[in-house]
C-alpha cells in the first residue's frame, strides 16, 4: 500500500495501514496551542480516535501487533541536540522496554528514538505486543520505517 500525504510518503508491506493527520499539539501556558502532523502506522485496524503516543490503539493490540508513531515537532526542534540523528533510526531489540511505554501494559513494550530530515524534527514511538517475539517485530517495524519518506 501506497500514502501519499503532505511531506511524507508511505509505501507499507501487506497487513499494514497508516493514517497522516494534523496531530493534537501541545500548547504551553504563554503559546498557543501548535498542531504539528503525526502519522500512525499498525498492522491492525486502528480506531478512529487516538492519542499521539497511540493512547486508545494500543489497549486493541494483541500477540503480533505492532504501532508507529511518528510524530513532528516545531520548527526549532530540528536544531536542538536531541534531534541531532540525522534520518529516520532504525532500532534494535535493545531499544525496547516495558518501562518505555507511556502507558505500561501487559506484555507490551515500547520504544522512542529523536531525529530529524531535512529541518524538520521528529519524534519516532514504536509499541510491540510481543515480548517474545521482539526480535520478529522489531525487523518488521524496521522494514515498515524502510519504506517511509519524509520530505523536506
């Protein structure tokens, strides 16, 4: 499956979909609220409502299953230290805990890697339903990010 959508481009594996939106944003005390786009990618259905981090996808995952979330940060972020990885990162088994998690669940663990492309900074968070089969997931979840590209 093919998703072209503004800045980013989706070619995903069979069983996989993905859905680009605007995003929910964050507004801070003094700034107003800034809506930055977020991508969700799954291989199960995802619900028509979620939370950045995947809140209301993940309590639907089961053995196998796995959620992407990229999400885009404000212009700035591309500069800061902490986006200092240049690409999209692919990760390793290692990469994953059951305390990485936003929301910790049963089975499940998670992953949240910074980076940026070409001035545009991002935020990369990966659920697994499988810690058994982490080694299988993790190469999936790579391929899937393999296959993304984000425009400048």
């Amino acid at each position: 499956m093919k998703l072209d959508a503004p800045g980013i481009t989706l070619d995903l594996p069979p069983g996989w979909e993905a859905e680009v939106d605007g995003g929910s944003g964050e507004a801070g005390p003094d700034a107003p609220r800034v809506r930055t786009p977020r991508t969700h990618i799954a291989n199960f259905p995802l619900p028509p409502t979620r939370g950045d981090y995947g809140s209301f996808a993940v309590e639907q995952m089961q053995r196998g299953h796995a959620l992407i979330c990229l999400l885009e940060e404000s212009g700035d972020a591309a500069g800061s230290r902490l986006h200092g990885h240049d690409g999209i990162p692919r990760l390793a088994v290692g990469d994953f805990a059951a305390d990485a998690m936003q929301r910790p669940r049963a089975g499940q663990s998670g992953a949240q890697a910074f980076f940026r492309v070409g001035g545009r900074a991002f935020v990369l968070y990966v659920v697994l339903s499988d810690r058994l089969d982490r080694a299988g997931q993790v190469a999936e979840v790579n391929r899937v990010l393999a296959g993304v590209t984000i425009h400048p």
